[in-house]
C-alpha cells in the first residue's frame, strides 16, 4: 500500500462543533479505514456519555490523527478551491450522492496543472491534484523524531521535503555535522528502493548512536549541496496579532520546518509595504500588528533553514510568542557557519571510497 497513491496533506477547517471529525471520522470507516466493531464501541461509549453524535469523531481522537491546530489569515483562489455540501452524521454526499441534494450538480476545480470536477466528499479528495515534486533539488528532509529499535539499531523519521532518499546514500545531518550511510528506507512498514519529496519515512542509518541526532536536525546528501548551520539570516515578516510592540532584542520562538527555537530580532532593517514589497522606512524602531519588514534574526540554538527561494519548505516560518502565532516570514537569505571536521562513520567511508 506505501507507494500505491500519492501522498497529498489536507487540512479540514471549521469552528469548535462543526463537525469535522465526524466528517473525516465517517469518511475512514466508509473507506473500510476501522472495522464495524471498533465504530460500534465507539457508539456505545458515546452513547453512555449521551454524546451519540460523537461516534464517528472519536475514529480521529481514538486514532490520533486529529491535530488541534487553527488557520489563523488564509488566501486562496476559489477556481481551485471545491465546495461539496455533505453530512458526515447521516452520510450525505459521503462516497455515493445525496438523494436529498438534487439541486448540487458537482463541483470543478482548475489550477495550472489541470481540472477535475467529481460530486462526493470522496470524489473532490481524489480530484486533488499534486504539487509537483522537487524530486530534482538536492535532498532536504527534516528529522521529526528518532527511535532505536532493538536489531535494527536508530532510525530517524521525517518527511522528505526535497530530493530522493534511498538505501546505500550517503547523507550528513545538520547542524550535528554527523555524516553515514543509509542502510534501509520504510514507510508504512515497507521496504522502499526510493523515497520521494511528501513521503514521510523512516530510515535506518549506520554506525550513529539514537543520541547522535535530534529532532529538528536536518538530513542531506553529503556530496550535493548538504545542509549547514544558520549564523543568521533575513527575512520579510509580517506581523500578524501583537498586542504591544516588537524591537530589536525581541526574541520568540520560530517554528520553521519541524524546527521550534528562538530567534533574536537582531536588527529592524526597513519597513515596507505589505503587498507590493515597496520600502517605507529604514531602521523602524519596533513593528505593531499590521507592519511588514525586512529583519536580521539570529537564532538562539543552533538551527537549520533555507532561502525561500531556493527551498521553499525549509525557508518560510511562524513566530510565536505569548502562546499565540504573532507573525509569519519567508527567509531572503542566510548566513551559513562553515561546517567543521565533524563525524564521519566508518560505513560512510567505505561507501564513499567505493563510489
């Protein structure tokens, strides 16, 4: 099943209660996603809670797939955005349509890679068309968590943001400067020859102790543009939800790829125009909701990002501060610290001598 279908990440969006998880909940045991048993407990427990309506929205928390995140400003074009009326509660316009909505005819979307058009809930997900793939960019792939497993040794996990990972590629880890060789590549328990931007894998390297790597750390080929530390860098931030002011010295937590470090607002270059970019004043003495700039940060530990330009996944962020998202940027440019003699295993060197 792992390489069967593309991978695609949808988020479903709507207020407390509106049914979400009902919904996607509905949708999985349709799909044959949790057997008839599982659903029926689940109703049984929903109904001695007198929350009978919560059935199928305990697939997602019993499962832990659901994520309590919020969108906080979003922009989209509504010629590649579909609208299908459906009910996850009484299994309208689920997998087959409703009897009970005769007046929606179906729902088209167009975008630059093509159109599709379909009526269900079902049919709308698998008109979704995939991004294309960086498979031609240099492998980025960020480590979301490492696990030692006995007879196999560390395995790291993660998502690969750009490039190709597969057995017998030898890669090194930033900013840990740790470079092996990959021996084995899985996903969803299977063997993979090649895993591609999307997939979200895990990969068992040689000769590095579950300690040799943390999560944040990101994973790239040795020998094609590998990833390197941030000294600093620019970026363009908006400045979303403050209640007071940002300055210079400021320093609140980045969330950039599976990153989560603080950063220092290092120097408040220019002031510019939110939407055309154009400068509005050099040296601002703090920012207020509302404002974009041009800012030098430098983070607080030591961290791996990318231009936006040059690695999209990898150079755009989210500033939190006060428990709440106060901003978002793209980074412009990085300054990267020249990487040291570091660690090279003996699997790596045998593999790189062989090549």
């Amino acid at each position: 099943m792992g390489k069967e279908k593309t991978h695609i990440n949808i988020v479903v969006i709507g207020h407390v209660d509106s049914g979400k998880s009902t919904t996607t909940g509905h949708l999985i045991y349709k799909c044959c996603g949790i057997d008839k048993r599982t659903i029926e407990k689940f109703e049984k427990e929903a109904a001695e809670m007198g929350k009978r309506s919560f059935k199928y929205a305990w697939v997602l928390d019993k499962l832990k797939a659901e994520r309590d995140t919020y969108i906080k400003k979003i922009g989209y074009n509504p010629n590649t955005a579909a609208f299908v009326p459906v009910s996850g509660w009484n299994d309208e316009n689920m997998l087959e349509p409703s009897a009970n909505m005769l007046w929606f005819k179906g729902e088209k979307v167009t975008c630059k890679d093509g159109s599709a058009s379909g009526t269900t809930l079902f049919e709308a997900l698998d008109c979704v068309l995939p991004p294309t793939r960086p498979t031609g960019k240099p492998l980025h792939l960020p480590l979301q968590v490492i696990y030692k497993i006995g007879g196999i040794g560390t395995v790291p996990v993660g998502r690969v943001e750009t490039g190709v990972l597969k057995p017998g590629l030898v890669v090194t880890f930033a900013p840990v400067n740790v470079t092996t060789e990959v021996k084995s590549v899985e996903m969803n328990h299977e063997a993979l020859s090649e895993a591609l931007p999307g997939d979200n894998v895990g990969f068992n390297v040689k000769n590095v102790s579950v300690k040799g790597v943390h999560h944040g750390n990101v994973a790239g080929e040795s020998k094609n543009d590998p990833q390197m530390e941030a000294a600093g860098f620019t970026s363009q931030v908006i400045i979303l939800n403050h209640p007071g002011q940002t300055s210079v010295g400021c320093a609140p937590v980045l969330d950039c790829h599976i990153a989560h470090i603080a950063c220092k607002f290092a120097e408040l270059k220019e002031k510019i125009d939110r939407r055309s970019g154009k400068k509005l004043e050099d040296g601002p003495k703090f920012l207020k909701s509302g404002d974009a700039a041009i800012v030098d940060m430098v983070p607080g530990k030591p961290m791996c990002v990318e231009s936006f330009s040059d690695y999209p996944p990898l150079g755009h962020f989210a500033v939190r501060d006060m428990r709440q998202t106060v901003a978002v940027g793209v980074i412009k440019a990085v300054d990267k610290k020249a990487a040291g003699a570091g660690k090279v295993t003996k699997s790596a060197q045998k593999a790189q001598r062989a090549k």
